[in-house]
C-alpha cells in the first residue's frame, strides 16, 4: 500500500493514553517506543490488525484493533499545521501562534508568583499607610509594567533554535567551517553541526544558538534571540523587588506600637501579627529578592566580559582569549537591546499538505539518503584535501558522516 500520513491523539475520556510500537508483529515483542503525545506517524503497511507505522527516528509494528480503542486515536489526515511536526519538547499554545520551552507550567507559575502580591500591595495596603498612594503605585505599576512585558518576551521568543534535519540526510559541514572545542559540533540527534557557542537544550531537546542557559522560571531556553529580554527583565525586577520590600519593611515600621514596656523585636513581632499581609508580600519580596538580586550580579558580571553562562561554567575562555568580548561599555549595549537576527524556524502555524510530509520522511527517504550520502561525503573528502576547505589539525576529530549512531539523545558540550 500507499504512504498514509495518520495523526495519534490520545483519547481523554479514558481511553488508551499510548500506543506501544514492538519491533515485529508479536505481542511479546520488544517494545521499541511509547507514543504518549500528540504527534504524526506514517502508515505504509496494514496486516490485518498489525500497522506497521514508522517516523524519522523510528520504526515498528503497532496492533490496532478495528473496533477498539485502538482504531481511535489514529486519524487519517491530508494537512496538518507546522508545530505538530516539531521534534523539540516545546509547548505550543493557539495553534502554534505562541511557543514556549518545556517548563510552560513554571512560566505560570512565576507571573502567579509576581502579580498576586502586587495586587495585594497596590489595592489594599499601599492605600492604608500612603496619602499620595496613587503616586506610589503609578510609579510601582510602571516598574511592574516594564518587567512583565521583558518576562513574556523573553518566554514567547524563539530563542534561536537550529531546526533539525531528517536522519536519513547526511549533514553538511560548510567549507572554512572549523571542527573543534571553539569551533562547530556535530549533533547527532539534530543531525547538524552547529555553529559555536550553540549547544544542544537537554530540557527542550533543541540545539540553540549563542546558548546561555534554560530557564525555568520563564519556561524557555535563553540564548542569542531572547538574552536581551532576559536581561532587562532581570534588572527591572531586581530594582522593583528592593522597592517593594523597602515599601513593605516602611509599612511594618509604621505599625509598631509605641509602646515603651517592650523592646523593638516585641513591637516588630505585634506589627507583624497585626498585619499579616503586608507580612506576607515583605516576606516573599525579601526572598525573591535575595534570589533574583545574586543571579542579577551573575549576569552583569558575565555579560561585563562577554561570556555566557554555559561558557563562563564550562571555563571555555581559561586559558584563550575570548573572541566575543567587546569591551564591557559595548556588551552592555549589546545585552540591553534586543536582537535583530530573524528566527530560523517556519511558521509554526501554518498548514502543510501531507503529501510534503511524506516526501521528506515517508516514501523512498532511504535510497534518497544513501545517494545524497555518498555525494556529501565526496564533497566533503574534497574540501578536507583542497588547502582552501576544512581547517583540521592532529587534534581536531570530523565525525563520519555516513553510518552515525541515532541513539544518543544528545551529544555532551
């Protein structure tokens, strides 16, 4: 039979939450994946109740029983949207229209974790101790404004992901490119070899350019698109957490009893007690604070000498001098505004056919891959050879580029 391209989508009204793909048409067999999530798979062969169904990864028999649960959760599709075709564990809200990192949830979190205090601060006890108190929070809001918009930014940019390329097609170095600790790497799970100071996300499964760190509490990869919301969000909330535990720790001040038969910490302990919301908001201002305070320290320090901080805790730039550096004035200036390189990624919300689906990872990828092997890996020879092409030395290792391994879930950095 024909390539068929399917959708799996786990049913939630109890239904069976994965589809278990074995390595041959047999209960006992070894089972070779777990489909969990939604996502697309090829079906070229039907067996009676045995598909066998494969990916770019993978490929195996799945028993799907036609009048079971089962025959369900496989949807025959002819387009799909862009998103539902990513490899990367990223979440994607509206349709594609918004993506984030895997720690979507955390990102939540983290604005739940900014705007109930200052709600709280802003409509009902900053009016209780400030006669001017519209002031104070025009001003605080503003703060507040400016962090929150970096914050959001900073999670719904692409961060500079490399879209991977099929398996079954060999990767490409580009002449003049450099292998090596400094140089590009070759990824075996996006099959690529990326450019330097990129590094493969083990959170979001992505190779990202100018990688600094994943960051939960934004629930996204921060790297070279999105460093600089990063960055002024760090700033922005570090001044507006010290002004709002100033605000609070004044407030807690001024409600402690003149009272001259007790000591200061037993009127502080009465002022806390009798007013346990600013209490509370100064207590998870003070600790945000100290937190976001020292990794606001960090990233001016390293961003005064132009590293990042996968490189500054890998001690890249030891004992070489660090290309990247600018001077600490123009890496300032660099980290505050914000890029200007365009995504690498396809629109992730637009729709596809199925048909080009098939065309890159269905029907007849195999000899396709092995001729454009062959040819890639006689270019490359040549480049190696030519005195103009490849830069190697006795310490620098070219992967091969035919026969790789597609195990490793990502190579170390």
């Amino acid at each position: 039979m024909e390539s068929v391209l399917y959708r799996f989508e786990p049913l939630r009204n109890g239904g069976p939450p994965t589809l278990r793909i074995r390595r041959s048409k047999n209960k006992s067999s070894a089972i070779i994946e777990i489909l969990r999530k939604k996502s697309l798979i090829i079906v070229d062969e039907i067996d009676g109740e045995w598909w066998h169904i494969h990916t770019d990864e993978w490929k195996g028999w799945c028993n799907v029983e036609t009048n079971g649960e089962e025959a369900k959760v496989l949807v025959e599709i002819d387009n799909y949207r862009e998103y539902e075709a990513f490899k990367g564990r990223n979440v994607f809200w509206c349709f594609g229209c918004c993506m984030l990192g895997k720690d979507a949830g955390f990102f939540l979190f983290t604005n739940v974790l900014i705007l109930l205090p200052s709600i709280t601060m802003f409509y009902y006890s900053i009016p209780l101790h400030f006669i001017n108190y519209k002031i104070v929070n025009i001003c605080m809001s503003i703060l507040l404004l400016f962090s929150l918009v970096n914050l959001w930014a900073a999670a719904f940019t692409d961060p500079g992901i490399i879209p991977r390329q099929p398996l079954h097609e060999t990767a490409v170095l580009e002449a003049g490119t450099v292998i090596g600790e400094h140089g590009s790497k070759y990824c075996e799970t996006c099959n690529i070899y990326r450019p330097p100071r990129a590094k493969h996300c083990s959170h979001c499964d992505n190779c990202v350019e100018c990688f600094d760190h994943h960051c939960p509490w934004t629930g996204n990869c921060v790297a070279k698109r999105n460093y600089s919301y990063f960055f002024r969000f760090l700033t922005s909330m570090t001044a507006y957490l010290i002004v709002m535990s100033g605000l609070c720790l004044f407030m807690l001040y001024c409600n402690m009893r003149d009272d001259k038969n007790k000591n200061f910490i037993q009127r502080l302990f009465l002022a806390i007690i009798d007013d346990p919301c600013v209490s509370m908001t100064a207590f998870i201002a003070i600790v945000c604070c100290l937190s976001v305070w020292s990794l606001c320290t960090f990233h001016l320090y390293i961003v005064s000498i132009g590293e990042t901080t996968n490189e500054h805790l890998r001690r890249v730039w030891h004992r070489v001098e660090n290309p990247y550096d600018k001077g600490c004035l123009s890496n300032y200036i660099d980290a505050c505004f914000p890029s200007l390189h365009s995504s690498l990624l396809p629109s992730m919300w637009e729709y596809r056919s199925a048909e080009e689906y098939l065309r890159r990872y269905g029907v007849g990828h195999k000899s396709k891959g092995m001729i454009s092997g062959i040819k890639s890996a006689a270019s490359n020879a040549c480049r190696i050879i030519s005195p103009m092409g490849t830069n190697s030395n006795s310490n620098t290792e070219i992967k091969p580029l035919l026969g790789k391994r597609n195990d490793s879930k990502y190579d170390s950095v």
